[in-house]
C-alpha cells in the first residue's frame, strides 16, 4: 500500500516577528502518532543557534498516512492544521505573543506526495482555513520537547485555555508595538477569578455542590466580592485560603481588583508596572489554585 505525506510549513522570522526561543532537545524533532498517523514536527535554524537554545525560522509538520483516498487526505489536512494550532499555542503561552487566542496557524505552503512522489490532493487544502499573523518574542520560558509533545496529544489540563489568556496578558504588559496595560490587567484578573471559579466547581465536594452554586453560580454574576472567592469561600468548600497560606498574594488579590474596577467605572490609568504586577499574581495564583497539580508549562 501506498503512503500518503503531508508536508505544512509555517515560517517565523521577518513576515511574523521574532522568531521563537526553545529548548535545544526539539533540533533533532518530536515524533507523535496520532490517528493512525505518524506525526514528526521538526524546526529549522538557519543562523541563531547556541549551545542549549534554538532560533527557528521555520517549523515542519509531516504527516505519513495510508493513502486510503479523498477522506483519508482531508483527515490528514484537518490533523495538520490542528497539530500546527497545538505546537503554536504552545509557544504561544510559553513566550508572549500576537493574535488572539485559538487563532489558527499560517501555514505558507502544504505539499503532499503518494510513495514518495509529488501529487495532487485533490481538492484545495485552505478551503475553511483563516490565516493570521503572529509574533513570538523571544523571552521567558523555553518550550522543549515534552511540551510540544504534550500539546500535540493535547495531553494538557481542562485550563489551558486560560494558560492562552495569560499569555495575552504577558504581551499585553510589555512595551511593544502592541502593549496594552488596562487589557492585560484585564486579562489577568479575568484568569485568576475563572480560575478560582472552576477550582471550586470541580473540586468541592459532592455533599457541597448545590450549596455552592447558590453562592458562586455557573449562569449568573457573583453576588459576593470577588476577593471572597480566595479566601472565605475556597475555606468553605476547599478547606483553603489564599488568604491565610498566601498572604502576599491575598494582598494583590485586593489591589489588582480594585485597580481593575478603578480603570472600568472611573477611568483610572492602569501603568505597565500594573499590568507586569497583575499578570505575574495571576500566574502564581493559578499555580496555589491547583495545589500542586500537574502544570501544563513551567509558569
């Protein structure tokens, strides 16, 4: 039986913005099999390198598949651009970036080839598929080869989304072209108070749960102040409080809010010494929320 390649390329460098950091261990690959495929992400350095970090310009997503026909190649095409979603949003929350979270990758060009020889898909590749520009900067945490193989199995956990959200946050806070001090504080005290919420819904206990949602539902506005949700609501229905094992963040807790409701209804301007401040309470306030459960990335 013939096999099926699929080729997508997505280039960093002067069309995207600086090119990513990662670890030195992703040069040789990342090999994954998913749905029957095999799956090999590989990135390419043409000038920065250094002894434990790598400067791609481009990353390749291969996929080898039995070319079984039409189906098996869109399956293919929908796999690639979902593993290229998965890899970037890796960098994505690992080092501050552009473009909104879930915004799909760019791919610049996609071959495919039936036992090794150039062929046609078909039909075209980039039908349902929306292109956007992204900027990596390169700072912060590396990501290396366990957590693009993390990400490509989606093997992360329930909140990654907002991991994606503190990452806008990131970028939001530092001076670039595109920083936005009240959006990333924004940003960040939205993370910390979803955050907190789904800890409590998914980890009161059952006896608890419809107690719990008169008090913090899951439909409607918390009638308590948020600030409630650190410390006498999470010793309620978790036996914990910021507010008691984290007293310095259970201090920002109370600024960041009122910053945050400061700039809403008064206007007030929120300073990038703000937003860095708000961003990293976040960070370490999801790392308390999950009381040392796996981490999806090195905050």
């Amino acid at each position: 039986m013939l096999l099926g390649e699929l080729r997508g390329t997505i280039e960093f460098g002067h069309t995207l913005g600086t090119v990513p950091q990662l670890a030195d261990d992703v040069r040789d690959g990342i090999r994954a099999r998913l749905d029957h495929i095999d799956v090999v992400v590989s990135f390419e350095a043409e000038h920065f390198q250094t002894e434990d970090a790598c400067f791609p310009s481009t990353c390749t997503i291969g996929l080898t598949f039995d070319d079984a026909g039409i189906e098996s190649r869109r399956g293919a095409v929908a796999l690639l651009i979902k593993v290229g979603q998965r890899v970037l949003d890796m960098i994505r929350v690992t080092q501050p970036v552009t473009g909104f979270p879930g915004a799909l990758p760019e791919f610049k060009r996609v071959d495919f080839r039936v036992g090794g020889v150039p062929a046609e898909l078909g039909f075209s590749w980039n039908d349902d598929y929306r292109r956007v520009a992204m900027i990596v900067r390169s700072r912060d945490t590396r990501p290396n080869a366990e957590h693009f193989l993390r990400a490509i199995h989606d093997d992360l956990n329930e909140d990654w989304d907002l991991d994606i959200l503190i990452g806008q946050a990131r970028h939001y806070a530092q001076n670039n072209w595109d920083s936005n001090p009240a959006l990333a504080l924004f940003l960040a005290a939205l993370v910390a108070e979803t955050k907190m919420k789904r800890v409590l819904w998914r980890d009161a206990p059952a006896e608890l749960q419809d107690e719990l949602l008169e008090v913090v539902p899951q439909d409607k506005q918390l009638q308590k102040q948020v600030q409630s949700l650190f410390s006498s609501l999470a010793m309620c229905f978790l036996g914990r409080s910021l507010k008691k094992e984290r007293p310095g963040l259970w201090k920002d807790a109370d600024w960041i809010f009122k910053r945050r409701n400061a700039f809403a209804h008064k206007g007030e301007l929120v300073t990038r010494d703000d937003a860095n401040r708000a961003v990293t309470w976040a960070r370490n306030v999801a790392l308390w929320a999950d009381n040392d459960a796996r981490q999806n990335y090195p905050h």
